[in-house]
C-alpha cells in the first residue's frame, strides 16, 4: 500500500478524538517536524490541530476522547495534517490563529509567526526597568501587530504606534486591531525604520526586527521559509537595521524613554560590535534569549564617548 493510500485508509480506521490525536502525533513524529512556531512537540502540535477543527476549546481534550469524528471532520483533519506535513507549513498559517501574551491574532504568510519572549516582558510590565506608566509606545517592525496590541492591553491609557516597512504586514496588523477593538489606541505606520516618525518621541520602544544572520538563514528548517524573508534576513551578522534603530533612538526617547531590542542568536554578534554599550541582557524565566534593553541616557552617554573619539 502506498503512503497516499494509507494515509486516505485513515478515514475509514480513525473514528475518535483519540484515534485522530494519536495517529496525528505519530504522522508528525515520523516525518521529523520543526516545532517552534506555537508549540515545542508532535502531541500538543496535534492537539492544536485537530481540536481547531473541530472548534473545541485547547484546554485539556480527554473528557472528549472517545468522541467520535464525522466524516466531514476526519476529512478536514486529513487534509491539514497532510499539508503539515509534506509541504511543512506551520500550524498557526493553516489554522490563521496565533497566541501571544494570551490574545489571539489572525496570522497568514505575510507575517512572522508571533513567538518572542517580549511577552514576559509585556506581562511584567517592563519591570524593573521602566517603573512608569509610558503614554507613548512604539513597537517597531509590528508585523501582524501583536506586540502593540498586547502593550495596549497592558497599558491602556497609552497610544500605540505600529510601525513596519511592509504594507501586506500592515494590512494584518490591521485585521487585528479592528478585531480586538483597539483602533482609536494603536496606530499601524508604514514606516522604513524611524522613517516616517520625524518628532514623534516615545516613552517605551520594542524593536522586534529581523536579525537572522547569512549562516543561520541557510541552516533555517523548511517550516521558516514559509515566512516572509524580509521579517528574517538581516544582513551578514544579522544586526542591519539594528544598527540604525541605536544610532537614531535618542531623536525618538522621551528624556526617561527605554529602547528593548530582541536580536536572538545574533546577540553574540550585538557583543562583538558593541563590547562598552551598557546593555542589559535579560534573562526569561520562560525560555528566550538575545534581548537587550538600554535607557535613553544611556545610549546618549555612550553615542557621545563614540564621537569624542573619533574625533580626538
């Protein structure tokens, strides 16, 4: 029997939950997936799947195991889980849902599949750094705007700017500001950097930019190039816009203001360019690396010493 025909011979040996969560886990499983965009392994991977389709709560499925699947439902099963796995599409783009900071958000292949460890961040409220109410938040590369969103909720008295260089990416991020209620608080910004923003200072800026370097994006699994390559690729060290967005941050802080930039695995790079810049690494308790956070002062302290010596 081919592997087509055994595959579509499901249909006809799976009639509960059960039976679809197993052979769903085990099909991932045999195919060796890349698990990083929502979940960590095959089991919850299927959970998330197959209880998408049946539009049934994520919390834990086993009162509903021996439930049994029409054949409408196995079919829809099927056909996901086939796409998962011969043209390793991540879950959150066939399912168009993402979550973040506990929200969810409408996600497809114009934008990065929200994961960053900004939303322990979010959750504590940037303690202990900012230890203020910020009345203006600026989330650059916002792709499908998640992270806005999330600092709206978390501080809703303030105004929100969503800032990305793709039009397509904005078009989601608005999708979700409409769908959460919150477009008179966050504002999505076609933007190239700080572009756009000429007098606009903020309190708090989350950078999220791309900062995969040449290497890594040649190593990347197949699931990741179902991503758009701009919100990815950064350059030979990973670090091309993140060079631009220190250089002209003070022109866009308040006099308190803190800049948080996630860079990932290129933190090693950020390390090696930058050895005085007094950034603070932050270490999650969650999982997560390679962001960085640097106040206002900081930043122009050290800028300041830079052109002090290259002058002398």
């Amino acid at each position: 029997m081919t592997d087509d025909a055994q595959w579509l011979d499901a249909t006809g040996e799976l009639h509960t939950l059960l039976d679809w969560l197993r052979w769903t886990a085990s099909r991932f499983n045999e195919a060796e997936l890349y698990f990083g965009h929502g979940t960590d392994n095959a089991w919850d991977e299927a959970v998330s799947l197959v209880l998408h389709v049946l539009h049934l709560p994520h919390q834990d499925p086993m009162p509903l195991f021996a439930a049994r699947l029409t054949s409408t439902e196995k079919q829809q099963v099927l056909e996901l889980v086939t796409r998962r796995v011969k043209d390793r599409v991540p879950l959150a783009y066939l399912t168009h849902q993402a979550w973040f900071c506990g929200l969810p958000f409408y996600v497809d292949e114009r934008v990065l599949v929200p994961r960053s460890p900004f939303a322990e961040l979010i959750n504590s409220r940037f303690e202990p750094w900012l230890g203020f109410e910020p009345e203006n938040i600026l989330d650059m590369c916002t792709g499908s705007a998640c992270i806005a969103i999330a600092c709206a909720y978390a501080w809703p008295d303030a105004q929100v700017d969503a800032v990305d260089i793709s039009a397509e990416a904005l078009q989601v991020a608005e999708i979700n500001i409409q769908e959460h209620g919150l477009n008179e608080q966050v504002f999505p910004i076609l933007s190239d950097g700080y572009g756009a923003l000429k007098g606009q200072r903020y309190d708090l800026i989350i950078a999220n930019p791309p900062y995969v370097d040449e290497e890594d994006m040649a190593d990347l699994p197949e699931e990741f190039h179902h991503e758009p390559e701009l919100g990815l690729a950064a350059g030979h060290d990973g670090l091309d816009l993140v060079h631009r967005l220190l250089r002209d941050a003070p022109d866009h802080l308040s006099e308190k203001g803190w800049l948080f930039v996630e860079v990932g695995n290129s933190m090693v790079h950020m390390q090696a360019r930058y050895p005085t810049l007094p950034l603070s690494w932050i270490d999650f308790e969650r999982g997560g690396l390679g962001v960085f956070a640097i106040s206002r002062r900081q930043l122009v302290e050290y800028l300041y010493q830079q052109q002090a010596q290259e002058t002398n």
